[in-house]
C-alpha cells in the first residue's frame, strides 16, 4: 500500500491564481515545444513542409479548444435546473424511488420565490435596480450568443433574491455542500438566481466581462464564503471569500432591531374586513349541511308507497289448510280473505296423516320469504309441528281478488310517479339552494383573496421601505460577481447540530402516525435551513428550532415553542399541524414558520 502524507497547506490565494493565467505565454510555450519536438524527428528534414502544415494546424486546433475553455468564449449550452435529474441516493436503506427527481425541486407546487423581469440594451448595458434596493450593474457588450458573438438589442434578465428560510425551502434548491467528502448545511447571506435570454433564447456573458450585482442583505457578519451552484456535478463550487464587507461599517445589528424587523414579519395579513369575510365564508358550509338535513327529512315524510301482493291461485293436489287469520296482524294477507293455505314442498316432515290429527292449536307467524310464505305451528300436548305454507285462493274469491289487486296496482303506479315527482321537486330546491350557496362562498373565496393581496402588497411595501431605510448597522451590500448566469450563494458552511438527538415519532391532530418524505429543520438562531432524511433528529437544546416537513405536497408543521416544550420535557412525539390550503404566498409560509 502507498505511503499517504497529511498535508496541511495554505490555500492559495485568488490573486495568486489569476496572476498566473497567461494565455499567450501559454500558446508561445506549446507552440516552441511542438516545434523543437518536430526537428528532432529524423525524417523532419524529408517531410518539412507537410510537417510545419501539421505543427500549425495542431496549434490552431489546441489555440481554438484552450481559449475556449480558458475563456468560455463559447458558453456551454444553459442547463435548465429544473429538468436535470439526479442519481445520488440519499443514506436511508429505502429503494431508490428519486432517480428521477429533478436537482432542484420546490418541495410546495403553489409556492416559490418568484422572478422579476428586466430589460437592458446590451450594446449600452446599465443599472437594474431590483425592489430590495439591489442594483444590477451591467457593462456595454456583456451578452453573447451561443457561437460567442456579441449580441445587439434588448435583453431580458430575470433574477431573484432569497433572504430567509422561508425563500429557502420554497425554492428547492439544495442547501448542502459537499467537500473532501464531508457534507454541510449552509447558513446563508444572501443567495441570488440571475438568468439572460433574447428573444426566449439564453444568452451568456462576454468572457471578457462580468455583471455585479450588490445584493442588500440583512445578514452583517463576516464569517462567509462566495460559492456557484454547478447543477452538473450537483454541488456547490467555492469561487473566493465573500470581502464584500470591507469598507463597510461593520458593527453588528442590535438584538432590539432584529426584534422589531422580526415582528414586522409575522404581522398577521388579516383586517376587519378579511375577518369577516371569512366568518362569512366559515358560515356557508353548515348552512349546506343544514339545508341537506331538511331535504332529507322532507324526503322521508313524503306517504311511504306499498307494493300489493298479487293473490296466488291454488294449486289443485297440494295440501291445503283453512285457518282464521288476524287480518290486523297480518294486513298483507288482506288480498286473501276465504284463502286456504298450501302446504309448501320444502316441507320435509310432513304426511297426509297430520291432516288426520286434532290439533289443540294454531299459529301463524312470518315464514322465511317475508309477505310469500308463512310457518303454521301445529300444537298438541308437547307435540309440535312446524310447516311452511303459502296462502292461496280458489274460484271466485280468486278471481275477485284479482280485480281488487289489479285496482290497488293501478293505483300504486299512480302513488310511485306522485312520490318521484315530489323527490325530484325536493331534490332540485335543495341542488338550487345548495348551488347558492357554492357561488356565494366562490365570491367571499375571490374577495378575500383580492384583500389579502392587497394587504400582502401593502405590507410588502412597508417592509421593503423599512429595509430600505435601514442604516449600515443593520444591513451591508454584498458583492456578487457574476461570470455566467446561474445560482450564486455567499453561505457559510454549518455542521450538523451538536449537544442531542432524538428518535421521532410524527403525528396529526388526530393522533394518527405520519410519515413525512421532507423534513426541514428550521434553526431561528441562524439564516440555516437542515434537510433531514426520515429517521433521528439532532439537535442543539441551546438554539430554537422549528419543523417544516412535506407529506404529498401538503404543509405540516410545529412552532418553535411547541418544538421548545417537546425537548424542555425530553419527549419524542411531535405534533404536526397542516398549514391551510388557502395559505397561497410567501408572506403567509414565512409567517406559518415563525420567521
């Protein structure tokens, strides 16, 4: 096995490496080396022309393919983040069901820190001043095509900042930095995703120049580092340490300040109107259920419809019996008054001898087939019989009990169209008023939204103003220079909490046990965001924490204090509680996890 040495080396320093970036030393060097390494070839002298024809043609192609990839020239194709995929396998023992999963995937479909759209002429370039008082600086001639050639006319940048964990998680872009094989979690500064395309198509940077952007954040230690998302080998590049705060007064924002910034952010988006609105709104769903509990009451008193029974005639050789029946216990042996009963072939106990016995008693009760049959109970001292009759008529009381069923049949039709007809009536006023209902909820539905986005842009408004006028103690600008266009982060890399851990038991309101397949540990100490496997949770008792974890595209979630009191009392279980479908922006998620 080779010997391995532990070096402990400075890193070089960035001026130092771009000191050395000399391109034309670099072509003269290969181009002297090809050319000596030619005349030494013994049949140089015999082959010269076809052999300089050679030298030169290698050095142009090595010239073309080295300035291109030491000057990116001709930018690589833009890679769309949200449609490459990735084939790492997370450290759980489940099957791998993400290959599939694109790199950058927000976890929540209705939420995401949306982008803003800019113009620029890229023959004169200029300044772009975003709604957190960024500015954008972009020089003359910034933009090539795809064959690097310098593009005229009107760009469109789309860019878009993240502040918060909030931004965060809503976004979807990975927040873990993988190096020398060890993973971190990033605090972040402040993290941008700045895009160019002409006419729908993706422009790229001049390589000779370079976008600034100066990106007002909240965040004034100096503790962090410049990195660019490479969405092909799915990690974060280190470019340098974010200097941007020298020459920046740099003291550090008082914990009053924070305060009052803080609760500006959770100031609930509600107003007497919004509240009544949805009193409204909360109103209408028992007034359906109350209208559904009429209609069925009013169904249910409509005069219930009887079918007759049809008289059944005798059939000549059965056994038969004349009993006398109550006609009050049995109403529906009406149609067979004079009826005889038939004994019935099921019967397996039964002889013409039975017909010779004095019975001391007998009864009729409901046979097997209710309203067809009945059991004739034959008693005598402790003997007892048991048969399955039917009832039956002959002759003329056959003949006349038909008519009367026939009649009572027509009129049966007549009663089931009635009672149709009047389910029908009732069904349509209880759809009609159930339909009433439906619009006037869609309406309240629509006017609350539209006050909530008025309140939410109204806030927006107050809180961009009371950035804006923050001074430099509590705020700084940070320097993003920007070669390419892409996702870039001024992050500093955080382990793992460290002090405890504890096994998770996950449940609803209901107590019912749950299984999240994203679960976002929230640390309100820092602008960090854990993303966590299923499984044992760590955790530092010195810091707050809040969950946010993601069960098939629904919110659930546990406060600070709640999460607080679980591991003040040493439990495990933690309540989860769905954030509300009707909770559609940014203001609302950053509320619902307490930032």
């Amino acid at each position: 096995m080779a010997t391995k040495f532990n070096l402990n080396r400075q890193p070089v320093p960035d001026e130092e490496i771009n000191s050395h970036k000399d391109f034309g030393e670099l072509v003269n060097k290969f181009k002297k080396q090809s050319i000596e390494k030619a005349r030494s070839d013994a049949s140089f002298l015999k082959n010269k022309k076809a052999t300089y024809s050679a030298i030169i043609a290698g050095v142009a192609v090595i010239c073309t393919v080295t300035y291109f990839s030491v000057f990116k020239k001709e930018p690589p194709k833009e890679t769309n983040n949200d449609k490459i995929v990735t084939s790492q396998q997370n450290n759980t023992n489940t099957p791998n069901t993400k290959l599939n999963k694109a790199f950058i995937a927000p976890p929540i479909s209705k939420l995401n820190v949306p982008y803003t759209s800019y113009k620029v002429k890229a023959e004169q370039g200029g300044t772009l001043k975003h709604k957190s008082n960024s500015k954008i600086i972009i020089p003359k001639k910034a933009f090539v095509n795809k064959q690097g050639q310098d593009i005229i006319g009107d760009v469109e940048i789309t860019y878009r900042e993240f502040h918060n964990q909030a931004d965060i998680i809503a976004s979807g872009i990975p927040m873990t930095y993988d190096s020398a094989g060890i993973q971190s979690h990033f605090e972040s500064a402040g993290m941008i995703d700045i895009r160019g395309y002409q006419n729908g198509e993706p422009v790229y940077i001049n390589p000779k120049k370079q976008i600034t952007v100066e990106f007002q954040s909240e965040h004034t230690a100096d503790r962090y580092n410049m990195y660019v998302l490479d969405t092909i080998a799915k990690n974060w590049v280190y470019q340098n340490r974010d200097n941007s705060l020298k020459g920046q007064k740099k003291q550090a924002a008082s914990v009053t300040s924070a305060s009052k910034t803080s609760d500006v952010t959770q100031e609930t988006i509600a107003s007497p109107k919004t509240e009544n609105l949805q009193k409204q709104l909360d109103a209408i769903p028992p007034k359906i259920e109350a209208e559904k509990v009429v209609y069925s009451k009013k169904v249910t008193q409509l005069p219930k419809v009887t079918t007759p029974t049809k008289p059944t005639k005798a059939t000549a050789g059965r056994p038969q019996f004349e009993l006398d029946v109550s006609y009050k216990e049995f109403p529906e042996l009406e149609a067979f008054k004079n009826a005889i009963f038939e004994v019935g072939t099921e019967n397996k106990n039964y002889n013409s001898k039975l017909a010779d016995v004095t019975w001391s008693s007998a009864e009729v009760s409901e046979g097997p087939v209710k309203g067809k049959n009945y059991i004739l109970t034959l008693k005598l001292r402790e003997r007892v019989e048991k048969l399955i009759v039917y009832p039956a008529l002959t002759g003329a009381d056959y003949d006349k009990a038909l008519k009367t069923y026939e009649s009572k049949f027509n009129d049966y039709k007549t009663a089931v169209i009635k009672r149709e007809a009047d389910e029908k009536r009732l069904k349509e006023e209880f759809e009609a008023k159930q339909a009433a209902y439906i619009a006037e909820q869609k309406n309240l539905s629509d006017e609350l939204v539209k006050e909530k986005v008025r309140l939410w842009k109204e806030r927006e408004s107050k809180q961009l103003e009371e950035f804006n006028s923050m001074n430099n103690d509590m705020k700084v600008t940070r320097i993003f220079n920007i070669s390419s266009f892409n996702i870039y982060n001024s992050d500093c890399p955080n382990n793992l909490p460290k002090g405890a851990k504890m096994d998770p038991i996950y449940v609803s309101n209901d107590k019912s046990h749950m299984r999240p397949s994203t679960i976002y540990l929230i640390c309100h100490s820092k602008n960090l965001v854990y993303n966590l496997p299923y499984g044992q949770l760590p955790y530092n008792p010195k810091e707050k924490y809040s969950l946010c974890v993601i069960i098939k595209e629904r919110v659930y979630l546990c406060s600070k204090e709640k999460f607080t009191e679980i591991i003040t009392a040493n439990q495990n279980k933690i309540p989860l509680t769905e954030m509300a479908e009707s909770s559609g922006d940014m203001l609302d998620f950053k509320k619902a996890i307490g930032i």
